[in-house]
C-alpha cells in the first residue's frame, strides 16, 4: 500500500487540531517507544500508542481512523510518566479520540451494557466509560 | 585630561558594508556631510572597509593627509577593531587613536526609516568625533609570563597535555586527587573501535608521565585555591598525608596482608572489596600502598599498627598530615573528567534495588582480566555466568522532562563493544540492546556496530525500556520494537544499563575555586563552541577531556593535544599583553572611601593603607568600568572612557 | 474536629464498607468527617482535552460548596475522586481563561438557606481556596505518624499486606503529587504505622484496567490479574486498595481472574481504611466484610491475649 505523505492543509489542521485539544507539541516525539513498552494493555491494541502519535505527526488522519487502539486505552498515565519528552500520550489518545469520532456514534454507549450488569456495576466505572467513549 | 592644544586632524572611513548599512543609511550624504564638522580633516565612503583595498586606503589616507586619529563607521567593534587597530599600527598611527563608530547592529539594522537611520548615523559619528578629540596614545601593558604549566586531572587527557605541554620543553605539574593517575580510562577493559586493551595503551604513557623529566606528578594532591592572572597564578595545593613513603615502599603487599579491615573496592566500582591499606590496582603510578585513614580502625590513637610492624622498609608513617604549599605557574588545563548518571535516579529500573541491574563500568570492571571476576562474565549477585544480558541506551540522556536533555555520544559505542565482548567470552549467550538511535560518528566506528550486528549476532531493538523488575530469577525488561509495532518482554539474566555522562563528582568545588565559568550542565564552557573548544572565556585556563563535555577517547587525545598546544602559544610569547584601557586612580582626587574596591569583579583594586588611597593592578582590571561609574570623586576615569569624554559624545548626540 | 469529606457516589451505593470504614476509622482519631451539603458525582473521568471545560464544573461545584460552608480541607479515600477534584482544582486555579468560564457557568445557581429555606443566589467565586487532600496524605501530614499509633488499640500482628496505588494516587506527577510515580513510599509508611507489614512487588502502580473491566473485559481481566499474581508472589496475605473500581476489578472479577488464569489461587482485597479502623478498634460488623467476593474473614479475627502493647 502506497501511503502519500501530503504536507497539505488537511493535514495541517488536523495536527494543529490535535495540538490545540491536548495541549502538546506532537513534534516533541521522537518515537522512542517507552509509551508503548510501558503501556498494560497495549498487548490488547492493533496500533501501539507510538504509532498513533507517529500517524498524527505524519498528518495520516485516515490510519488512524479504524483504530481499536482508542477505546483501548485506560488512561492510566503510565505514559506520561515514562516520556523522556514529557509528552502527555494520555492527552493525545483522547484529542485524535474527539477529532475522529464527532458526536456521531458512541465507540460504547449505554446500549453496550446489560441492564443486569449496570445493576452490578460500581456508578463510577458507568460514568467514566460513558465519558470516555460515549457521545 | 586634555591631549593637547593642537587640533586633531580625524579622519571618517563611512563603510557601506555593502547592503547592510547603505541599504538603510544614505552614507554618501553622511560622509559629505561631515566633511564640513569641525575636527574632521578627511571624510569618505567605501564599499567594504575590512576589505584589503579598504584598509589600504585608510593606511595611504593616514600618511598622506597626516591624520592623527580615525573614525571608522562601520559594523560593530567586536568584529573589526582590531582589523583595523592593526591597519593604523602599519601606518604608523597609536591603535588607541582608532574610534569604530556602530553605524550597523545600532543603526541600520534596527531601523527602517531611512532618513531618521542617516541622521542617526550622523549624531553617532559625531559623538565618536568629540571623544577622538580627546583620545589618548597609549602603550599595551607589558606582562611577565611564568612558563609552567599546571595540569589538574590525571586521567587520559591530564596526562596527553602534561605530556606535550613537557615535550614543548615546559616544566608541567600535573596534580591528581586520587592515589594513582589513570582516570577512566585505566578502569576499562577493552576501547572501541579497535579493541586495544586499555591498559597496555594507556600504561606506557602513564609512565612516560612518571619519568619525564618535566613534569613533577603530585598525586594524592588537590588544588585548594588560585589567585592571580594569565601568566601569574598562584596556586595553594593541597597534599593529603598518604601515611606511606613513596620513595620507600616496595610493593612487597605485606601490609596488605595483615590489614584487618576492609572497603569496597572503588577501582571495582564496589564490586569487590579491598584493604584500607592499598594499591588502587597493579599498575598505579606511582607504584606504592596508601594507606586511608577513613576506612582504618584508627590514627589517632592508632588502634591497630600492623601494617607498620611488617613493614621492613620502614615506608610507613602514622604521622604524616595534610600539606599546603604554593606554586606560581602561566597556565592551567582543566582535565578535571566526568561521571556516570547515578542509578539511584531510574526508579523504573529497579537500579537502587537489584545487584544485578548495572552500569557500564560496572561491566567493564566484570569483562577486565583484572576485575573482581578475572574476566569471566559473571553476574554480582550470586556469581552465575548469565546467558542473556539485556543492554539499555540513553539511560538518564536525551531526558528533557525529568534527567539529562543531552547526548552522551559514547554510549552507543560503548553498548555495541560490551555486547561484542559478552558473546565473545559466552558464545552460548544471548545480548539484546533496546536503542533509539545508534550513533556512530568517528573512524571505523560504523564497521565496529555492523559487526557486533551481522557477525556476533547481537539483536538490535528499536524501542526505549519503560521498566525493569525482578520476578524469581530473572529481571524482566519491558520494551518495544518500534519498527514492528511490538511491544516486547525479556526475561533477562543481567541488565547493563548505559547511564548519561555526566559533571564529575565535586567538581563544583574546585571550578568555584578557580572561578571558571561552566555550562548549565557543569561541564566546561569554552570560549566559543566553534572555534575556541580548548579554551575557557577566563583567560589562562585551557579545557580537555571530558571536563568540557562528552567525548570519546581519541576526541579527549586530541582536545588534550590542542590545549597543550594553545599552552604553547602562551609560553611561546616573550611577554603578554594587556589592554590599556584600564581604570587608573588619580591619587590627588583619591580619598581613600574604598567603594571602587567592593564594585570590582577582579579583585583589581585594593587599598594603599600607607598613603590612604586606593591602587589597581593594571594586569587584573579589564576595564569593565564599575568602579568608574562608582567613584564619588571621579578619581577613577577609564583611559579613553573618561567622564569628559562620556559628556561630550553625549551633548555632540543632542546636538550640541 | 470537623473535617469535610468527599465520599464519591460509589463509596455510598456500592461499597459502602469503604465509606463506613473511613468514618468509623476517623471517628476514633476524633475527626468527624461532614459531606458537604448537595454533593454530586465528581465525574470520575478527568476531561483531558483542553476545550471540555463543561467536566471541570461538577468538581468546582463541590469544593465551592466546601468553601461556603467555612472548610478549606476536603478529604477522600476514593482515589478515583481524588483525582479529578485535585486535577480540576489545579486547573482552575491555574488557568485564569477556565476559571472565569467554569465559575461564569456555575454562577446561576441558587443557594437554599439552611435555616429559613430562602432562596437565594449568590454563592461566592471559587478560585482555589480548598486543599484536597487524600485519607492517606491527610493521615500522614496533618494527624501525623505518633497520633495513629498511639491510638491503635489491635495489634496486627505485622500482616503482609501488598499496598496498591494504581494509576490515581500517582500520575500525573505534576498534577496530583502524591509522591514519586516510580519509587512512593505513603502507603508503605502507613501499613506500617498500624501495624502491618508491607509488602515490596513491582506491579503496585500498574494498572489494573480500570474501566476496560465495561467495554473491554479480557484487557482488565489480564491487568488485574498481573498485579494480583505479583503481590502474591512476594508473599503478600492481602492487598489494600483505595479505590471502589480496583476494588470491583480485583475483588468482585477475581473467580473470572482465577477462571481464565489457572496459576492464580487467590487474594483478598481490602480496603486501606478497613485495616485501619480494625487497628483502632472498630467492630467488626461495621467493616462490611461480607460486601467482599473474596471473604477477607479469617484476617480480621479477634486475638486473643492482652491489647495491643506500644
């Protein structure tokens, strides 16, 4: 597969969008990999967290697009914690979370959870991945 | 003070700079117009001033029209004074008759009006005008130069400048904290790219050091202080009582022998133990027993004396005290090293807690035929030969958030020899190294990584560890392969992590003392990092080695080489020369009050308790004019800069 | 003393042992913790993009209302709340364009006298006048190690309990600054204060799935799982939670843990405030052990002989 690295305005604006919501320069990355080595779930993701912040770097919105990766992560911070550039991944993770999914499906809403199991459930975690990943 | 009555004739040289300044200011009508001030006996402009035609003009210009100062309007002093300084000089004009007017960084690279940028021209050149006016001829200060050097490090580049600096056929101290001279190099086992053994290369000069017949070795020896200027340190250095007779002791290890007590052994980075009497290792220079008085059972009283008792040459004595004695010497060359990035710092690393979690002169000390394991790779905890060895770079660098924000540069290097060397000595064995980058800039250095790769079969993971634990046995290494999106685990027998570099230990101390000015890291700061690598922005001192910065070892020959050399230079010159353009003090107006005393940052000026005023060393002050601007009763007027002078560069500026 | 105290709607529906333990525990160090008055739900996820400013408001909201009514403390044992209140906190107060926004959207609402029942508006601007401490933080700084121990009336008997930080407790480092996310020590100090002995294993700040347990199971299954294997490993007897959500991934999924991992044979989960109001002498019945999946029973047995001796 060909991929066309564009330095086009599409590209701009995305990854000035992405900058603009987390906070953080996307450029400061220089793909170490220590977000992705220390990560625990990442065992679980199709695209490590390093490479969703290299895909951005590249402007590569639609790489990113299919992603299980971005309702994979539990923002733990382990991360944030570990760059060497002090790049908040968490940050990240849910900035190209907003630019990709605007409004218009949930990646796991309420209709995601039996009525049993929301019984069971503690109401924190209910809230919490309804704010995550719901719209 | 007044010239004289005779009015100067000054001569203007307005340069163009090409687009630089008549971009922006209309020189043509600058030097027109001040054809016609008074004072000014020839005005022109010219393309490029600092051009060899330029400067012609202005030495042709001097002698044919019998000027007596010039004004040269153009860039800024920094760059061309002394061009032109030096042009003056061959036509026979004092250099301090020479006015550089800043008609470019003040005028017409600031402003973009181009009319108000001439007028400015104008008011700036006129206000060098007046000062010309009353510009003295001076004579540069003469100063004696001390033709020894001191060298402070014994390591690799402490000893390649005491070595040429004595070759040159000057008399060198080389002072060294530490009981043998050796550094960091003398600890390693084998050095990339050729895989010398460090000490059969490094021995030879040690002891060239040793014998040569200019250099007096102080070892065990520390610099207390340093007072004076280039070409006249003093020096206080300190000896630390030793407890034994170099010129006696034998080397026959009886002492040894019997010492009760025991230290970790820091030549083995504490991987080993040793006596409190010892020899750092086999080789040390000189060769004798020290004997150290933290780790003994007692001097005072003495708790033990065995090692006296055994001691047929009577080399040892309890009653030995710290020294202090004084040196003058012209020069001195910081060689002062580095150390590694403490692993305290790597939480995640699990270095602070597991013996087996090391850094690389740890591994070193391991692989070296003379370390705590004689060469045979074995890990500290329970001595076992580990068969698969984790290696992690750029532990603690390339770290803007929370350690180093720099490159360590030896690193790479480094990692890719000790994986060489660990499957050399266990075939069997398997190394990963986890990287992000692998630099490998200097000779043959390149063929050396390809080879640990395609011949040692060493695996290369792209991808930076973010922990290290231990579960049972083994340490368990969490990365990455970046390259195919992998994260990865590796149960790992030993971990040797390849820490930054950086400032030596206590060297804070020793450059406050010397009031040498250092980076943001601790490292040296050299004069200027392009061009002047081996030189400090203090004068008379000179940089080499790691001091400086990260290096490898043929870069620390080499700068140890170049400051010998620029020592050289010194030496070389019959005498020094300062600038002038000092602050004297005009003893009649002088009352003594001091105040330009506490303002000066040179320790130039003192008190005269006798006469009750004060006196400067012309050689200390650098005429940064503090003290002028403090002085109450203008005793203090900076030749050339004077409060008369200052005035009427400033009422020619307002258009008086 | 008074003290406010943030519980998290959890602490009050689902694992009410949590916020009984707490308050029981602190009654016996004479603290008396006060909600404050009409608290909601915090958010439980901080909003980490800078435009949702929106999520910020129901935090503020609760610790202006700890401002109004004179407090300028506000402790949780929740550490999932924690977070958020200390996080927006900080961010209010740290960025003057959120706080003019967020107090702006929380100006319209309407405060009901406590006495009279007048409406009235007019709460005044919060700008970050509460500090928002944690049980553990508050133990160790404001109540102090002497006071606790001092206080212990069971001895327990040096119990290897495993501390588990998780992600909340610890990281961000520059926004909750707990202590050092690799190398903490609280929770270890304050096992050891009451008596326990804590137990040293490298997964006490990895995570253990949190929300991933709802939408994607298998993922927290195995994280919880790591974290329960290693504590065991080192010999821990019980591990100490400070979070209902860990709690609920350990405890309440442990036979889905044991069912998909054969080698795991087991550990109980606890509360931190539970073995505390244990060592200062609470009942029994009020520590909710039977709220647990993982019957923590045979931990918390009355010892026979003399009290505790300091």
């Amino acid at each position: 597969m060909r991929v066309k690295l564009k330095a086009g305005a599409e590209e701009s604006k995305f990854i000035e969008r992405i900058e603009e919501l987390s906070g953080e320069n996307v450029y400061a990355c220089y793909q170490c990999g220590r977000c992705s080595a220390g990560c625990p779930v990442a065992f679980e993701m199709d695209l490590l967290p390093n490479q969703i912040i290299r895909l951005v770097q590249m402007g590569l919105k639609d790489e990113v697009l299919n992603s299980k990766t971005l309702s994979i992560c539990a923002s733990c911070f382990t991360c944030q914690s570990r760059c060497p550039k002090g790049i908040d991944m968490a940050r990240v993770m849910e900035a190209v979370r907003h630019v990709l999914d605007p409004k218009s499906r949930d990646i796991f809403g309420p209709s995601d959870v039996s009525p049993e199991l929301a019984i069971e459930l503690p109401q924190q975690v209910l809230v919490a991945v309804f704010r995550k990943f719901s719209k | 003070m007044k010239n004289d009555k005779k009015e100067k004739r000054i001569g203007l040289f307005v340069c163009h700079c090409g687009v630089n300044i008549a971009g922006v200011v209309d020189v043509e009508k600058v030097a027109q117009v001040m054809k016609d001030h008074p004072g000014v006996a020839f005005s022109t402009n010219y393309v490029y001033m600092c051009s060899d035609p330029g400067q012609q003009m202005i030495i042709d210009t001097i002698k044919e029209k019998k000027l007596d100062s010039i004004i040269v309007a153009a860039c800024s002093p920094t760059l061309h004074e002394k061009t032109f300084q030096e042009a003056a000089k061959l036509a026979g004009l004092n250099p301090y008759q020479i006015e550089i007017a800043n008609i470019r960084e003040q005028d017409s690279w600031v402003h973009k009006d181009k009319e108000r940028a001439t007028r400015k021209a104008i008011k700036i050149i006129k206000s060098h005008v007046a000062k010309a006016r009353l510009n003295e001829s001076l004579e540069p200060i003469k100063v004696d130069i001390k033709k020894r050097a001191l060298v402070i490090g014994g390591g690799i580049s402490g000893i390649q400048a005491a070595l040429d600096i004595a070759d040159h056929g000057y008399q060198v101290l080389l002072v060294e904290k530490n009981p043998s001279i050796g550094g960091k190099m003398i600890q390693l086992s084998e050095t990339f790219p050729t895989l010398d053994c460090s000490q059969c290369i490094m021995t030879p000069k040690m002891v060239e050091v040793s014998r040569h017949p200019n250099i007096k070795l102080l070892t065990y020896h520390e610099v207390e202080s340093v007072s004076g200027f280039i070409g006249n340190f003093k020096v206080k250095i300190k000896k630390k009582p030793r407890y034994v007779f170099e010129s006696l002791c034998n080397l026959c290890g009886e002492c040894e022998k019997v010492c009760p007590q025991i230290a970790p052994d820091e030549f083995n980075m504490g991987l080993s133990f040793r006596k409190a009497i010892y020899m750092p290792f086999p080789q040390a220079i000189p060769g004798t027993y020290t004997l150290d008085a933290e780790h003994c059972l007692g001097l005072k009283p003495v708790r033990c004396g065995k090692c006296k008792d055994v001691c047929d040459k009577k080399a040892i004595d309890y009653d030995m005290k710290e020294e202090f004695f004084e040196e003058m010497v012209g020069s001195i060359v910081i060689a002062t090293g580095y150390d590694l990035y403490s692993l305290q710092a790597l939480g995640e690393y699990g270095s602070e807690k597991y013996d087996d979690v090391i850094n690389g002169l740890e591994f070193e000390r391991i692989l070296s035929a003379s370390g705590p394991t004689g060469g045979e790779v074995r890990r500290p905890s329970d001595g076992k030969v580990p068969k698969n060895v984790v290696f992690v770079q750029c532990c603690g660098s390339r770290d803007t958030e929370k350690h180093n924000p720099y490159c360590s540069k030896i690193c790479c290097m480094y990692t890719a020899k000790h994986a060489m060397l660990y499957k050399h000595r266990v075939p069997d064995g398997h190394a990963t190294v986890f990287y992000i980058d692998v630099r490998t800039g200097g000779k043959a250095f390149d063929e050396f990584y390809q080879r640990t790769v395609e011949e040692d079969k060493v695996l290369y993971v792209r991808g930076k560890v973010s922990k290290i634990y231990k579960e049972g046995d083994k340490l368990i290494v969490w990365g990455v392969d970046t390259l195919t999106g992998k994260k990865v685990e590796v149960e790992a027998d030993m971990v040797v992590l390849a820490m930054a570099m950086v400032k030596a230990e206590g060297v804070d101390d020793l450059l406050k003392k010397l009031k040498v000015s250092t980076d943001i890291h601790g490292f040296l700061a050299e004069a200027h990092p392009k061009l002047r690598p081996v030189e400090s922005l203090n004068a008379g001192f000179y940089l080499a080695g790691c001091a400086q910065g990260p290096k490898d070892i043929p870069e620390a020959v080499a700068q140890a080489s170049a400051a010998a050399a620029k020592v050289g230079d010194l030496f070389a010159q019959k005498e020094l020369t300062h600038s002038p353009e000092i602050v004297p003090v005009n003893t009649d107006l002088c009352s003594g009050c001091g105040i330009c005393i506490t303002m000066c940052p040179y320790d130039a000026r003192s008190l005269d308790k006798e006469r009750g005023v004060v006196q400067v060393n012309e050689v200390l002050c650098e005429g940064c004019g503090a003290c002028a601007a403090a002085c109450p009763s203008g005793a203090a007027q900076q030749r050339n800069q004077t409060d008369e002078q200052i005035f009427a560069m400033l009422t020619a500026m307002l258009g008086g | 003393m008074r003290l406010h105290y943030y519980p998290g709607c959890t602490l009050k529906n689902k694992t009410t042992n949590f916020d009984l333990s707490t308050r029981e525990a602190m009654k016996r160090l004479d603290i008396e913790l006060v909600e404050p008055d009409g608290w909601t739900c915090c958010g439980a996820e901080y909003p980490l993009t800078e435009e949702k400013i929106v999520g910020l408001a129901a935090p503020i909201r609760v610790l202006r209302q700890v401002k109004d009514e004179g407090g300028d403390i506000l402790v949780t044992s929740c550490s999932f709340c924690y977070a958020v209140l200390k996080r927006a906190h900080k961010a209010h107060r740290d960025d003057p364009i959120k706080r003019k926004r967020v107090n702006a959207f929380l100006h319209d609402d309407i405060k009901i006298d406590r006495w009279t029942k007048e409406k009235t508006t007019g709460f005044e601007d919060y700008d970050g006048e509460v500090r928002i401490l944690h049980i553990l933080e508050y133990l160790r700084d404001v109540v102090g190690r002497e006071k606790i121990r001092s206080a212990l009336k069971r001895d327990l008997r040096g119990l290897k309990v495993a501390p588990y930080y998780g992600c909340r407790l610890l990281r961000p480092r520059d926004e909750i600054g707990l202590d050092e996310p690799d190398n903490p020590h609280i929770f270890e100090e304050f096992l050891e204060t009451i008596g326990c002995t804590p137990v040293d294993y490298p997964f006490k700040q990895e995570c253990c799935g949190s929300y991933l347990s709802v939408s994607l199971p298998s993922a927290a299954t195995e994280a919880s799982y790591r974290v329960l294997r290693s504590a065991k490993l080192e010999g821990a007897e019980a591990i100490a939670v400070s979070c209902p959500l860990c709690f609920y991934n350990m405890d309440h999924r442990q036979e889905l843990i044991k069912e998909k991992f054969l080698d795991f044979p087991g550990l109980p989960v606890l509360f931190f405030t539970q073995l505390l109001a244990w060592g200062l002498g609470v009942e029994r019945s009020v520590l909710g052990l039977d709220q647990h999946a993982v019957s923590p029973a045979s931990l918390f047995r009355e010892s026979p002989g003399p009290e505790v001796i300091l």
